[in-house]
C-alpha cells in the first residue's frame, strides 16, 4: 500500500497528555517532531523539537481515514498504587493518533 504522508500532520492528545501542541513531519524514514510557539510578532512559528527524533516503520502505522494515521510504539507501563506495595511494570503498546 503507498502512504502519502506529505504535509504537516497535527499530533491528536487526550486527557492525559497535556502541554505544548505538537507536529508531524515525515522525512524518508524519519519522523520530525514540532512544536507551536508564540513568537515576539504574537503569530505562531513552528519549531523543531531536536531532542526528539525517531524512525518510522511501517508496521506501526495504520491509516484510520486518508486523513488520519495511528502510531504504534512498544514501550512500558508503570503502576504505582501507594508507597507500602511495590510497583508493577509491564511491556504494553501505546497507540497514538
């Protein structure tokens, strides 16, 4: 299937993700990250985010809609429920739109 991933795509968060609003850009088999910043002039200016870079792979997008893509990445969830049990960790996949 050929993607067409042209363009700057908008990084949809939910409740639990809260901050600055974030950018895609895909270059190659690069993903760039962006942010939304308030320039002296009061308009907005995108900027590179350079701590965060990453490689794409195909097998962790899936298009929803010819306008929407999904993300997948392995990574690790943490539970802590108070100081007195030990915290429990476990491998997971977090899907992000």
């Amino acid at each position: 299937m050929e993607f067409n991933l042209n363009g700057t795509w908008l990084f949809v968060k939910t409740g639990g993700h809260y901050g600055k609003t974030d950018l895609l850009e895909f270059d190659n088999d690069e993903i760039l990250h962006f942010t939304l910043e308030k320039g002296d002039d009061s308009f907005l200016h995108k900027e590179r985010n350079q701590l965060w870079n990453e490689r794409l792979n195909v097998e962790e997008l899936e298009f929803l809609t010819p306008n929407r893509i999904r993300l997948s990445r392995k990574g690790i969830k943490r539970t802590v429920s108070n100081f007195e049990e030990a915290s429990i960790s476990s491998e997971c996949i977090f899907e992000l739109d």
